[in-house]
C-alpha cells in the first residue's frame, strides 16, 4: 500500500487512467461542461460587434468628426463589453460549482477508502506521507481543476472563435499568424517537461518537510529525553534547504516558462504589425481594418497567455492526480464483507483458529468460547500473541483456517462495524485526542446523554477525580492526554468503552496504570449490573486475574486453559506473575 503512494517507474505527461478516475467524480456532468464552453464561444460573437464598431468608428466616424454617433458607438461598446463580463462571471460560477462538488466527492473517496483499509493494510502505511498527499494533493487537484475549467477551456473556445473572426477580419493576416503559432507550441514543449521533474521534486520535498515538523510536534519528549535536538534540528533544517533549493528551482523555471512565452508571442506580435502596417501603406487594408484586426489579435494573445500560463499548475495537479489514483487503485480487501445484524449477547467463540502474520503461524487451532456475562481472562508472555487474539475477536483479521463467530453466527455473515458497536475496548495504550474530557469520553457516541456519560464515569470510577479538575468534564485533556495522569487517562478510556453499554468489554493490561485495588472495584461495578457484560482481561497480574471465572494462557502459539484457580497461581512466572 505505501508503495502506492510513491513514484512510478514510468511517468507519463498525461496518466489517462488518473483523469478516468477522476472523471468519475463528474458523473453526468462533462455533457454539462461542454455545453458551458460551447457558450464560452459563442460568447466570443460579442467581440464581433465590437470590432467592427471599432473600425467604424475610425474609418468613418471620427473622420467625419461625428461625435455623437461616436459618443453612441462607445455606450454600444461599453453594453457589449457588460454583457460578456456577466457571461463571464455565469460561466465561472458554474464552473467553479461542479469542479468543487467533483473534489468534494474525491475527498469523500478516499476517507472512505481508508476506513476500508483492513488493518494490516493500515499498518504498513506511512501515515504522516499519506495524510500530506491527501491533503496537499486533493488542493493541487483542486487549483488545477479550477486552472482548465475556469481559465483553460473558457479561453481555448474564445481562442476558437477568435481565430474565425481574424479570419473574417483578414485572411491574410490570419494566414501569418497561424504560420507562427508552432513556435507557441516549440516553445511550451521546451519548458514543459522540465517544470515537470521540477513540480515533482518540489512536492517530495514539501511532503518531507511536514512530515518532519509533524514529527517534532509529536514527538517532542522523545527528543528532549533522548538529548537529539542538535541532530533533530539538523534534519529538519536538511529538509527545509532541499525544500529552498526545488522550490527555487521551480519558481526560476515557472518564470523561464513565462518569459520564453512572452517572447514568442511579442514577436508573433511584432510580425503581425509590420505585415498588417505594410498592407495599410500599400493601401490594400484600411486603418480601421488594421486596427480591428490588432485588437482581436491582441485579445486572441490574452487567451493563449492565459491557458500557457496555467500549463505549471496543470503539471502540478496531474502530478498529484497520478499519486491519488495509485493510492485508490492499491487493493487491499477488507477480512470480511457480511451485512447481517444480530442482538448481540456478549458470546464469542473460536473454533480451530491459525493465524500469522507472514510465514509461521502465531496461533494455531485456538478453541476459546466466551460465554455472556462470564468474567473471562487471558494471561501470556509478551509476543505470545495475546494482541493478535484481540485482534481475531474485533474482527481485524482473518483467520487463515478456522472460524470465528459471535452468538454463533460466523464473521463472514456479520456486519462488524455493527458488532463492534456492542464491544467497549480499551486498549494497552489507549488513544486520546486534544480536546475536553466530554469530547473524549463521547467519542464514537455522540448521542449519548449527560446522564450516560455520568454512568459510565462512575462505573469507570472516574466521575470523582473528572469533577474535581478545573473545568470538570469540560477541562482540556492535551494531545494524549498529557495534561493528566496515566491512571486518570486510563479511566477515562474505560468511561469510553463503558458508554455505549456494550455486551462485550477488553481490558488489555488495565493494571498498567490503574491499582489492582481499581480494577477489581470495577470488575466488581460491572458484575452488580442487571445485565452485566462479558468481561476479557488481558494481563500478566495474577491478583488481576483472580477475579475471572476462565483462565487461559497463550503458550507457543496455543491457548490453553487453566483448569483451577491453583494451577493459576502455580504457573510459571513467565505466564502469569506480578
């Protein structure tokens, strides 16, 4: 999946599969955006009035010194040139709407697709590249999207229609100047594919250095522990010179590419005058015949200025439209795909479970059944694989051979989003965002009630310390946390997991911040429920694990029970010890 973010072997101009793509998020829509550029040219016809308005008014009326009609020529040109600005402004609206709605569909896809990342997907992710090139990119996307919809085919179709009214004007000026407009052409082709290397280079290096000040931010208290500053600072400010230079680099040749245009034009410009001044010496063309025609020119020359100009941000989105459509198009399948809803119980069973993560297996022919209500605890050596048991129960990954089923109903039938709503999981190192003790606790349950998150603080023995701190529930927490303590953020993970009164609760290690004492007052909370949940305990605390009803130990990739409550306070120090 990571290698799906990253530069392909082969890079084309133009990635015909990435514009596919994105052409979906168009649906029915490019009929519509043809028809607005069909009226982008016909709303070039209103240049026609006024060009010959203008070569009226200097063949005959100023000559005749006919102030008022010229007076009347000029309102008549100033209504002509409204009328088009309003067009205009039309045009741009509409254009503007379809392409934000076509990103906001795009931006919609890719969440989608990374909440469908099965997780063994998700962790081979860089996550601090992945979340820059989705939300640089999609921008990129976005300007170039409004670069050729709101400036590139608006004037390709007045450069059209221009072209036919030069024709109408004066062929023969027409005929030199479309001689020359390969050299447009030459001379895009030159700079074009440099600015290209030169685009690419300049958003790996933005990609590098975001990631890197992400990583100083949260990663702050490893440096200063560690004394890395020097050698942080060193990185990043390596980062922040490679991003000096490519930057440098690619404005300098955006200007290249600017100047090098400006130049070929100005000299099809420069020809125009003298042939077009010729024939009017010749007296074979009229001033106001020149002038009209020197007029359109010029405007046909705005036009062409204007879609070469945008030609870099093009290059930059195509670039970025490239690297969205690799990430998309990467398979990754999700473990299941079941939609059946159940009532759930709280009762998990595993029958014959093999599972690894590459070649040997962590856990093979696992037989676990947890029976609702039951008080149920695993114990195991770090590495044994009690994560990826957890893992199997939520549903993360699937098994290579066997079945999991909950209420015995398989997982290949189950709707698991819908299941795990009934699951309250509170991780080894649970996760928090900045934000208030309410925002935390009510994460993933935003329905809930005051009364609700009160209950499951109280059960969760943290209601006491919550009111106690400056603001209560609405005290501000720091990113993970910081700004409580290791037992305090524990509880209020547990409020958490407790709030949606789910059927089934994981514990994972709860004694790694919270006093054994604690944790079985809540062992003892959750049991005086009417309808008490299953509870797993995953721990290496034997005090801890008194307190269930089951006793299982994860050994060399099997799972095997504890018959009595003696062998368990008789196992190996390794298995299940303080």
């Amino acid at each position: 999946m990571s290698a799906a973010l990253e530069r392909g072997s082969v890079r084309k101009l133009v990635d015909l599969e990435a514009w596919r793509y994105f052409e979906g998020f168009l649906p029915g829509k490019l009929g519509r955006l043809v028809f607005y550029g069909a009226i982008a040219a016909a709303q070039s016809l209103l240049l026609l009035p006024i060009l010959l308005l203008v070569r009226y008014s200097v063949d005959h009326a100023i000559p005749r010194r006919e102030f008022g009609l010229l007076v009347a020529i000029g309102g008549g040109i100033f209504a002509l040139r409204a009328l088009n600005g309003a067009v205009t402004l039309w045009l741009r609206s509409k254009y503007i709407h379809e392409i934000k709605q076509a990103i906001l569909r795009l931006r919609e896809d890719l969440l989608l697709r990374l909440y469908a990342l099965p997780r063994a997907a998700y962790t081979q992710l860089d996550l601090d590249t992945t979340h820059a090139r989705i939300v640089l990119d999609t921008d990129r996307l976005d300007n170039m999207s409004q670069a050729v919809v709101s400036r590139i085919i608006p004037a390709s179709f007045s450069a059209l229609a221009l072209v036919v009214l030069l024709g109408f004007l004066n062929w023969r000026l027409l005929v030199v100047t479309l001689t020359l407009a390969p050299l447009v052409l030459v001379a895009v082709r030159i700079t074009g594919s440099r600015v290209k290397d030169r685009v690419y280079a300049f958003q790996r290096a933005f990609e590098a250095f975001s990631n890197g000040m992400l990583f100083v931010l949260q990663h702050m208290d490893l440096t200063q522990v560690q004394s890395s500053q020097a050698r942080e600072i060193e990185r990043r400010t390596q980062d922040m010179r490679r991003l000096r230079d490519t930057s440098e680099s690619m404005a300098f040749l955006y200007s290249v590419h600017s100047q090098l245009q400006g130049i070929v034009v100005t000299f099809v410009g420069v020809v125009i005058l003298v042939v077009g001044g010729a024939a009017v010496a010749a007296r074979s063309m009229t001033i106001g015949e020149f002038l009209s025609f020197w007029v359109a020119a010029g405007l046909l020359n705005g036009h062409v200025s204007t879609i070469v100009a945008a030609i870099p941000e093009c290059i930059a989105g195509n670039e970025s439209m490239v690297t969205l459509h690799r990430f998309a198009s990467a398979e990754a399948p999700r473990p299941y795909h079941g939609r059946e809803r159940i009532a759930f119980t709280g009762a998990i069973e595993l029958e014959d479970v093999t599972f690894g993560y590459r070649a040997a297996p962590v856990l093979r022919q696992v037989n676990l059944e947890i029976r609702p209500g039951e008080t149920f605890a695993i114990a195991g050596a770090n590495g044994a694989g009690k994560s990826t048991l957890l893992y199997l129960i939520l549903g993360f990954y699937r098994p290579e051979r066997g079945a999991v089923r909950a209420d015995g109903v398989p997982y290949d039938r189950l709707d698991l989003v819908e299941l795990r709503r009934s699951i309250g999981v509170v991780m080894q190192h649970p996760t928090f965002f900045a934000g208030s003790v309410r925002d935390n606790i009510t994460y993933g349950s935003p329905e809930a009630s005051a009364d609700d998150m009160t209950r499951a603080s109280r059960l969760a023995l943290a209601d006491e310390f919550i009111r106690r701190l400056p603001q209560g529930y609405d005290t501000q927490i720091g990113e993970e946390g910081v700004l409580l303590s290791g037992g305090e953020v524990q509880r209020i993970a547990i409020a958490r997991a407790l709030l949606g009164k789910p059927k089934l609760l994981i514990l994972d290690e709860p004694t790694n911040h919270l006093e054994r004492s604690m944790v079985r007052t809540l062992i003892d909370n959750l049991r005086s429920l009417e309808e008490r949940p299953a509870i797993i305990v995953i721990s290496h605390d034997r005090e801890v694990l008194r307190e269930a009803e089951s006793f299982y130990r994860v050994e060399n990739g099997t799972v095997l029970p504890y018959a009595t409550l003696p062998a368990l306070e008789a196992a190996p120090r390794g298995i299940a010890a303080s």
